[in-house]
C-alpha cells in the first residue's frame, strides 16, 4: 500500500462532559457501562475510594444538573443510582 497514510485510530475515554454528564464516548448518560468497567478496574482494590469518588462526582452533578433545569431538575434517587447504587456491594432495601 505504497503511499497510503494509515490513521491509527482509538478508543475515545468514557468521560464525563459536564455540565450535562453525558459520556464523551457514546453520548449515554455518565457513568456510563463502560465507565463503570473502567472505575470497577482502577479501584479494584479500594472499594470505599470509589466510593467517596462517586460521591463527590454525584454532588457536583446533582448541582450542575439543577443549574441546568432548575424547574424540573435532577431526581435524587435517580442520580444516586446512577452515581452510587451500581457501586455499592449490598444495600439494605
């Protein structure tokens, strides 16, 4: 293939495009599957770490998100979900 250029193409990062916490990747709503993956695998050996990291990104996207739609904003057990149920090894029901 003499004078061709080949592109090495990779894989976009699953992050966060705030203040929509959306996924930069495929557009679902963050944490998304594979950045859930990807946070299981850093924090392998910390669940609690985790843990407080997702807390802390639930709290800052619980106000950008309100600061979006202040009339109709985020629902709390949605968003907990979302950033912490997946997360959490057992919960109480």
């Amino acid at each position: 293939m003499a004078g061709q250029r080949r592109t090495l193409v990779t894989a976009r990062p699953h992050t966060p495009l705030r203040p929509l916490w959306l996924c930069r990747a495929c557009a679902g709503p963050w944490p998304c599957g594979s950045a859930r993956v990807t946070l299981l695998r850093e924090y392998a050996h910390d669940r609690v770490a985790l843990l407080i990291h997702l807390g802390g990104l639930l709290h800052d996207a619980a106000g950008q998100l309100h600061t979006l739609n202040p009339h109709d904003g985020p629902d709390p057990a949605q968003l907990f979900d979302r950033f912490l149920g997946w997360a959490l090894i057992c919960r109480s029901t």
